[in-house]
C-alpha cells in the first residue's frame, strides 16, 4: 500500500508522489520565546513522516528555518541586561530551541536555515520578483502585486476580490492592492509592531532591530519571502513535502506560493501538509495568550515518551486537545508498551528462552502488528492506529510469558526476538519511542551502582550480617530495583 496523505492544496487525499531523495521543508519558529508543546506537535509530525519515509526507503532532505528577525523579537530587547540588540534575543531562544528539539528526540534536520544568513537571497529574490513584473518598489519598501499572480488564494481557497489588507496600517498608502504583501521594508522595526509585543516598558527608546542595505535602501526583509529564499536555496525550486501549522495557510503559505512560482515559473511544493493546532483550556496554545507549558518542563514532568505517545494519540490533520484525561492515556499506552518490551527482553534473554520452543500464535501476532502498523501509517500517517498495532502486539507478548510462567514451559526465542524488533523498529525508529530509558545513557550507570551495592550485600553475607544484607535489598526495591537471589548469585532488574 502506497502512502495517501490529506493534501491542502488538493483539498483531498492524495498519493505520496516523490521523485528519488525526499525534500521536506518545515515553517519553523521566530525565536522569540521559549518553545511550547503547541510548537513541539508540528515538529513531532515532521519528525515522523521524516522517520517513515525512511523507513520506507526513501532518503529524506529535510531543512526547518529559523526566524531570527521579527518585531516579536525587538520587543525583548533589554528586557535582560544580556538583550542589548535583537541578535542577543534571537540566540537565546534559538537555542532554547534546539535544546528542546534535542529533548524530544527529533532527527535532526540536514539544516536550520537562518533569516540574518540569507539576506542576500532574499534581495536576489525580490529583485527577480521586480524584474518580472510580479514586485514594485515603493518609498524603500518593495511589494508583491497580489493582482499580477493568476494562482493566488488557490492554497487558501479564497478569492482575490474578498481579500482583506495585510500588512501593518501604515503600508496602506505605499500599495498598489490592499492584499499586496511586503517583500522588503524600508528602515528599522516597525515600533507600533515592536511595542505591541512588547513584556516590559522600553520607555521613549524605539527597541533595536538589525537592517541591511538593498538596491532599495536601508532595510529588513519581510516575514514571508524569508521561506521562501531558505528553502529555494537549501532544496531546489519544487519541494516534495511543505509542512506547517494550520494557522500558516494564509497569509504565510499563500504568500510562500506566489512569491516562489512567479520567481521560479516551477511548481513551489508536491504535497502541502498542515498540522492542527493544540488546545489548551478550550483555546490555541500561545505564548500571547498565556495557556502554554513549555517543552522543558512537560519533558521534566512527563518524559520524552509520553509526550510522544500524546502526540501519537491524534491525527496530525486534526485539532488535539491538551487535558488530564489526554495525558493519562498517554501515560497508560506508554507504561504498556514500556512494560512489555521489558518483559520481552528478559524473557528473550533468560535462559528459559530456547530455540526449538515455538508459538505460533506469538509469531502470527508480530507479523499482524506490523502489516497494521504500515497500512495505519500508510493511511495518511493514522498513528493512533500504528500505537493501537503496537499495544495488540503486548498482549499476544504478555499471554505468551504467561503462560510459560504457568506451565513451566520454554519461551519461544524467535518469537520474542521477532516481537522485541517490532517493538524498537516500529515504536522506536519510526514514532521515536526510547524504549531503553527516559532519560538514555543514564541507564548504564544506574546498573553500575546496583552492582556496587550488591557486592557490599554480599560482602555482609558472607560476614553473617543478613539484616544488613536485607536492608539493602529491601533499599533496592524501593527505588524500583527487584532483586532475584540464586544459585549462581542475585541479579536484578528495574521495576
């Protein structure tokens, strides 16, 4: 089955079309905050269809930009002593960013792109915009003549005459249209824009921004042809996959299309995928409206595999709702699939494990777990399905140890190594699931401290100090460590 995905442009599902090396462009943040999981579900998305079609073969280009000019960012200038120009902003929460990223367990990008490094691209594009007839310069300030694009609101669905103004008020008198949009801006920041965004009084000093010189004056870009220079530069003039927020769709994403086929005469993007917003307390989660958790401390709270396995609880097309309940099922599917894998790996490994012992009915369960999981995946990436494959897969595992507990009977080993496979290609490679640990090499030197301990356990025992020896077990246990003694010593293992 070939992957269908629900196509923006198209307005349906559509086949999954690329021709050799995927390129993936995802709209990524403007760096003036600290990331929210509103902005992680966006990233989560990408980073799974990233880690699908690899799975599937395919070799994956994938670039997400950074905006690191914005009156969103100017408005914080000196808000700390450290924040003396916008570019000191932009690096903190650039990397509060890709700490975040990195905390999620995101693949990372080939590149993250950012606006400061690509001013002379977009000056080429915007003087080819011009060149074409498709732009005019207009007291400094340059413009895309919405009226000159025959495709333009075809992303959007809407009709040019219906279009309201974009843009700030004060561009109105510079424009040809009301819907035409800015390709350059003359002079510094916009200060009604900056102090409107403003978290603490700049007083009678304007905030600080950065500009550049242009064959048009003293300037900054404007926010939509930054995208489409960074992906035009880093993967070619058509794209294979654009991705976004819902919200982008207009004016961002329309604005991205004309701007880029007109330059280009080339088809902007094969496949546009929008992913929904989060909600929080019945409302978008947004940093200006103040109903957001931070990924820093959702990943504190709840670890990694949680809050992927919430994102893996709605489709990516739709709204999905941050509540109590949401995370409590999050928190059950992750605690099954995480204790069954465990159970599966000691199982496989134990020496009750044999290779002649087989259940048929183990290995049909793999085999059906992964037939399910690609066509939920291949179903316009329906990962609530994909989970629910996984999770059918811990009770065919759980029967299967069960009842060689209760018949003192062998485990079937290439049953559960079959399943044990599934379990960290499916769950692990492709919805990012760390299986191993929360919290990744710290696993290593946990076992390294239990063996400490159990050697001084042992060292008790043998001296005759047994009410030692089992106040230490009884220690171990309650931090989750179970302990086995046997005849060939004790072993251990995490609760």
């Amino acid at each position: 089955m070939s992957l269908v995905v629900t196509d923006t442009l198209e307005g349906e599902r559509v086949e999954f079309t690329a021709d050799g090396d995927v390129t993936l462009y995802v709209c990524g943040l403007t760096v003036s905050d600290d990331p929210h999981l509103g902005h992680a579900r966006l990233w989560f998305h990408a980073d799974v269809l990233h880690r699908w079609l690899e799975h599937e073969g395919y070799d994956v280009r994938h670039v997400e930009n950074v905006t690191d000019v914005n009156e969103k960012i100017t408005a914080r200038v000196g808000e700390r002593d450290e924040w003396a120009a916008e570019r000191d902003v932009a690096e903190t929460f650039t990397a509060s960013v890709f700490d975040a990223m990195r905390g999620l367990n995101l693949k990372r990008a080939e590149v993250y792109p950012r606006v400061t490094e690509h001013v002379p691209e977009i000056i080429d594009l915007t003087e080819t915009l011009i060149q074409k007839g498709y732009a005019y310069e207009s007291n400094g300030s340059v413009y895309f003549d919405v009226t000159r694009f025959d495709g333009y609101g075809k992303l959007s669905n809407q009709n040019l005459d219906a279009l309201e103004a974009q843009g700030e008020p004060d561009e109105r008198s510079e424009k040809r249209n009301p819907a035409d949009f800015a390709l350059w801006k003359a002079d510094g920041v916009n200060e009604t824009a900056a102090r409107e965004h403003a978290k603490h009084d700049h007083g009678a000093e304007t905030p600080d921004g950065e500009t550049w010189d242009s064959p048009w004056g003293e300037g900054r870009p404007g926010w939509h042809v930054e995208c489409s220079a960074m992906s035009t530069t880093h993967l070619g003039d058509t794209l294979d996959v654009h991705m976004g927020g819902r919200d982008l769709v207009f004016p961002h994403h329309e604005n991205e299309i004309a701007q880029s086929e007109a330059a280009t005469g080339e088809a902007f993007a094969r496949h546009w995928l929008h992913v929904g917003l989060l909600e929080m307390d019945g409302e978008k989660m947004s940093s200006s409206i103040g109903n957001f958790w931070t990924v820093p401390d959702a990943l504190e709270e709840l670890g990694v595999n949680v809050v992927r396995t919430f994102y893996a609880g709605a489709a990516y097309r739709s709204e999905q709702a941050l509540t109590e309940e949401t995370i409590a099922e999050a928190e059950e599917r992750w605690e099954r699939l995480s204790r069954t894998y465990d159970r599966a790996v000691e199982a496989l490994d134990s020496t009750d494990s044999r290779a002649k012992a087989a259940d048929d009915d183990l290995r049909e369960a793999v085999a059906t777990a992964r037939e399910g999981f690609a066509a939920a995946m291949n179903d316009d990436l329906n990962l609530r399905e994909a989970t629910a494959a996984l999770l059918d897969l811990t009770d065919a595992v759980n029967r299967h140890v069960d009842g060689v507990d209760e018949a003192e009977d062998a485990y079937d080993y290439r049953g559960l190594r079959e399943a044990v496979a599934a379990f960290e290609d499916l769950g692990g490679d492709v919805l990012g699931l760390q299986f191993e640990t929360e919290s990744g090499g710290d696993v290593d030197l946990a076992g390294e401290l239990v063996e400490l301990v159990l050697d001084v356990r042992e060292a008790e025992r043998e001296a005759g100090n047994y009410e030692r020896a089992d106040e230490l077990r009884d220690a171990l246990r309650e931090v989750g460590v179970e302990i086995e003694d046997g005849p060939d010593g004790a072993t251990y293992r995490f609760e």
